[in-house]
C-alpha cells in the first residue's frame, strides 16, 4: 500500500506527461510569436529607399531592421539614449553604399552588439495596439516638420556653417542645410512654405536652421517673437575686424574687379572717416544690432558663441550650446580632430557618414594683405563697441587684447 501511495503512476506514464507539456508550451509560444508578427506586419507599411548595391551581410541586417522598428517601443526615459543610437543606427545602414561595405564589414561585431541592444526594448501592446500608437517613435522616415524651436541668427562670417555642421551630429538636433532667409526674404511667402522647408523630426529632437543675416535685419526679431516668442537664439560672433576682412575676402572671390579693402573701409581715405554704410563694417557693430534684438527677447533667450573658441576649442562651445538648449553633452572633444592644411577642425565622423568631414574650400580662404595702419584705424573704431557689447552679454571676447 505504501509503495503504491510513492508511485501512483510508472515512471514511463509521468516523464511522457512532462514532455507533453512542454511541447505544448513550445507550439503555443511559437504560435503566439506568429501571430504578433503577422499583427505588427499589418500595422505599418513602409518603403526602403533604393541607395545602391549592397550585399552579404549588410542586406539580410536592413531586412532585420525594417521588421525591428515595427516592433520598438521608444521608453524616453532610462532607455531614451539607447533607442536613439539604434535610430540612428537605421539612419546610417538606410544610406549604405558600396564603397562603405569594407569599413562595415570590419564593424560587425559592433552593428551586432547595438542588434542585441535593440532587443531589449521590446514591449506588450494593448489589445489592437499599433507600436506606433504613442507618437514616440517613428518608422524610418516618418515624423512632422516643425518650426524651428532655435536659429542661428547670425553673424555672417563668423563660424554658422561650422556650427551647424557640428550639431547636427547630435541625434536630437535635425537641421535644415540651405539658409531659409524666410525673416528677411521669404516672409511673405507664409508658415506653411517655412515649415515645409524644414526635415521631420521625432518627439524630442530639435528643429533648427540659421540665416546669418537675420542678426542684421531690423524686422527679425520681431517676426520671430511673433511666430514663436520661445525660440532659443544663437548668435556665433568674430573680431569685427577679422570678419570684415573675411567678409571681403568672400566678396573679392566672387567680384574680382571691386575697389580695395582700403578704399571701401573709408568714406574718405584722408580724414579716416569710417563708412559704416558698408556691410562689412556695419554687421561688426554688435551692440548696435543686439540692442534690437532686446526690444523682443530676453538675454536668456540669446547663446553668444565666440568664433574663436569655435576654432580652438570646439568641444568647449558645443558644450554650452547643447546645455543651452537643454540637451545632453553628446557631442564631445572625440568627435573632432583639428586639420593643418585647412587650419579649422574637422570632425572625426559627420552626420550620416563613417567618413572624416572637414568644411568646404569656401572656408578657410586666405585672406589678403590689409594695410596695418587700416586695421589698426578699424580696431580703434570697434572698441567702443566692443566694451558696450562685452557688457550687455557679460562675456569677454578678447578681441582688443
């Protein structure tokens, strides 16, 4: 009897009942998986775009992704930075071409490491859910176009298109490349036409753009205060006296037949009476211009980037500009690394790219020989200036060191 209590059924009855079980649980995992794929498959259709030849390894990875990111849940909170990378990860493999393939290739153990730490991200969905219910994250390529939330307003030959280049490495910041002038040109032409010139952007990521001459224009800043009195503003600015001559340097490359340097600096040479009607000298008067700008804006609102930081210590300034824009310090000394022939930074890996990136030969253009006496004439013209602008940003500059 007691023997019987212990073993109720055979061995043989009972290891048979174990297996029948798990098999069971097997098949049944293995049918919901089928059916959840087969749900997301239907949620969303999305078209790959054609962006050359790629193969092996690479090709089977953009299929996994396009069926990934049907399936990610964006969690903006512990995981936010991590769901950026693997969006950015898509963004990059979307654009692969032929000639990337050997680099990739030597990469793969990293592509597969962010793979499997994209896995982790997976999430349950209400009944009838879409992953993309929330707004959180979109598939590749969706999103909206937004005003910008901040520009770069000026000032025109003094470092914007560096700037630019460098924040849109930063996977919150989205920029549009071409200069809109939608506040001193375009206004007429309507909201509706300056957004649509704007990239779609993801819940978090900042739209931006910059129009140097908005600094300058005196309906700017009150166009700007009416279509958004948020708007975070940057003014990257320059030794007025080096960037005049800059400013003319870019002129001349264009006109080769204008009047000298000298001669447009004066509005008569023998009495060294300054044309400040001349762009080139006008747009150095920083305080003038900023005073305009204080009429519709508060100073918090205003990021004063120094130029020659931007060259010396382009970590450094980035770093106040994504504090300023209340970002994460993303963007950081290893992304750059400094060129002898261009005498500029250049970054290590550009949006979108594995390739070093350094500006175009516009930049950096050698500048002619000025007068010393000209320049120096110039330096005690911004002087003045210079102090009452050091003191509206209580920021020094250096420039009259």
């Amino acid at each position: 009897m007691a023997f019987s209590r212990v073993f109720s059924d055979p061995p043989s009855k009972s290891i048979f009942r174990t297996f029948a079980v798990m098999l069971l649980s097997i098949l049944g995992s293995v049918y919901f998986l089928h059916c959840l794929t087969e749900r997301c498959g239907t949620c969303i259709r999305t078209e790959r775009r054609e962006t050359g030849p790629v193969e092996g390894f690479y090709a089977s990875k953009l299929k996994d992704f396009e069926s990934l990111r049907r399936k990610r849940l964006q969690k903006w909170t512990s995981t936010r930075p991590l769901v950026m990378r693997h969006h950015s990860l898509i963004q990059r493999l979307e654009r692969v071409s032929e000639e990337d393939l050997s680099e990739l290739e030597a990469n793969k153990h990293i592509f597969q490491s962010n793979v499997n730490l994209s896995n982790s991200l997976d999430v349950d969905l209400e009944p009838g859910g879409s992953y993309f219910d929330t707004g959180k994250l979109s598939a590749l390529g969706e999103g909206s176009k937004k005003l910008p939330q901040a520009i770069i307003i000026g000032v025109k030959k003094g470092g914007t298109r560096a700037l630019l280049e460098f924040l849109r490495v930063h996977p919150d910041i989205r920029a549009v490349g071409a200069e809109p002038h939608f506040f001193d040109r375009n206004y007429d032409n309507g909201l509706d036409w300056y957004r649509d010139l704007m990239p779609k952007t993801l819940e978090g990521q900042i739209t931006m753009e910059k129009t140097p001459s908005y600094f300058v224009t005196h309906e700017a800043p009150a166009r700007i205060y009416a279509t958004s009195r948020d708007t975070k503003l940057i003014v990257v600015v320059r030794d007025p006296v080096t960037r005049a001559i800059s400013d003319y340097t870019q002129t001349l490359s264009k006109k080769p037949d204008i009047p000298t340097f000298e001669s447009l600096t004066f509005k008569n040479r023998t009495t060294e009476l300054i044309d400040t009607s001349w762009s080139a000298i006008q747009i150095g008067i920083y305080a003038k211009h900023l005073d305009n700008w204080l009429q519709f804006f508060p100073m918090s609102q205003i990021l004063f980037v120094s130029g020659e930081r931007l060259i010396s210590d382009p970590a450094g300034e980035l770093g106040r500009v994504q504090d300023f824009l209340g970002l994460k310090r993303i963007i950081t000394d290893k992304h750059f690394y400094f060129n002898q022939t261009k005498g500029f930074p250049c970054l290590k890996k550009a949006e979108g790219s594995s390739k070093p990136h350094c500006l175009g030969k516009t930049k950096g253009r050698t500048h002619p020989n000025i007068d010393p006496e000209v320049v120096q004439r110039l330096r005690d013209f911004y002087k003045p200036f210079n102090m009452k602008f050091y003191q509206m940003t209580g920021r020094q500059f250096g420039w009259d060191d």
